[in-house]
C-alpha cells in the first residue's frame, strides 16, 4: 500500500479570482458531461482522456472516470483548454453546493506546462463556481498544484493522506 500527502485547501471570497487568461494557442471551452449539456462542448472522453495524459492515475480507467463523471447529478461544469488542432490540454472543473464550491479535474498536458494554463483552467472553475452562487471554494490539492491554489487565494485547512491499494 502506498501513500501521497497533499492539502485540503480552501479559499474564502471568490470574488478576487482574476478572468482566466490561457496562453496564445489555447482557447477556453465547456465540456459536454452529458447529451443535455451544451451542443458545442467538447467530449466528455477527450477531456478525461487529456486528464488521463496529464496525471495518470493508474488504477482509474478513462473509461470508469467517464462513467462515474456522468454518473455525477446535475450541477458539475467542466472545462477544457483546446488547441489549435482540438486537442484537449488543460482541464478543471467544479461543482457548486449552496454557497460552496468544490474544484476537481485540474490537470495540464506535460507540453503545456508553466505556462499559466493550471492557474487559468482553475480561475475558470471559480469563476464559473461563483456565476452559480458559490462564495467560498475548496480543493484536494496535490503537491504540483499547491503554488498555483496559493495565488488564487486558497490557504490550507488540512493535511490529506492519499492510500492506494493494488490487488
Ligand atoms: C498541477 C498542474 C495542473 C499545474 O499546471 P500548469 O499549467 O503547469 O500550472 P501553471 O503554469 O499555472 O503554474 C505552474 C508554474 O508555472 C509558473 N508559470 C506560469 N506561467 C509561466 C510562464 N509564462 N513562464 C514561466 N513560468 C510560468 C507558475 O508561476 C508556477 O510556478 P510555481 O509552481 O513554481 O509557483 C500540472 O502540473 C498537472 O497537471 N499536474 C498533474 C495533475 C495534478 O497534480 N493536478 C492538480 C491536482 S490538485
């Protein structure tokens, strides 16, 4: 069994979450989560396969986090940050509980990286997150994310112990 610290991260006042600002060549775009949701999203599989390229999870199928991300009620919205060429490159998304906000899905394609493309995709989320009435926001913060959840205003409300068992 092996085990990966990371933070339960929150940030108190979106109101302070820049416009999201995606490097030259990426274009900002929803994602189709299910048929009822906008015509011209991108695929559900294109961006969890994207999320897939950027952090593989190893125990996770593209294929079950597609189901499971359908599976999900209405409310979660997802982004993907395209190229020239359609291809999927960064991703985010969040879902909206009352006032709350929980932002999941924050992946950027290896090539893309520093680059400003985490901070865009999750100042995206919020933004979208506070367009649905949300005023306090919380993530899952992995080590690579944590600077980039700093500069949008999120601090640290606990340490989390991630677990994987195989077999
Ligand atoms: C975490 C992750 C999403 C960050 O994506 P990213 O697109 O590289 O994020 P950003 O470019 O916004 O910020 C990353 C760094 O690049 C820097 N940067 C941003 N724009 C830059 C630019 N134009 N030139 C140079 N550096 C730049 C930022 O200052 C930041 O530096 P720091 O970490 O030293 O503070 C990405 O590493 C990833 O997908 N990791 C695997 C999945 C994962 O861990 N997701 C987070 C789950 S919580």
């Amino acid at each position: 069994m092996d085990a990966e610290g990371g933070h339960g991260d929150v940030c108190h006042d979106l109101r302070s979450v820049p416009e999201p600002s995606l490097p030259s060549g990426l274009a900002l775009r929803p994602v189709c989560r299910v048929p009822e949701d906008v015509r011209d999203g991108v695929p559900l599989t294109d961006a969890v396969a994207a999320a897939g390229r950027a952090a593989p999870a190893g125990e996770v199928s593209t294929a079950a986090l597609v189901t499971y991300l359908r599976s999900l009620p209405e409310g979660p919205r997802l982004f993907a940050a395209v190229d020239d060429d359609g291809m999927v490159r960064g991703t985010s998304g969040s879902r909206t509980f009352c006032s709350e906000a929980f932002v999941f899905f924050v992946n950027t394609d290896p090539g893309w990286r520093r680059r400003g493309v985490g901070l865009s995709m999750t100042a995206a989320a919020l933004r979208s997150a506070a367009e649905s009435g949300a005023t306090r926001a919380s993530l899952d913060a992995s080590g690579p994310g944590i600077p980039l959840y700093r500069r949008l205003g999120f601090t640290a409300v606990a340490q989390m112990t991630q677990f994987s068992r195989s077999g």
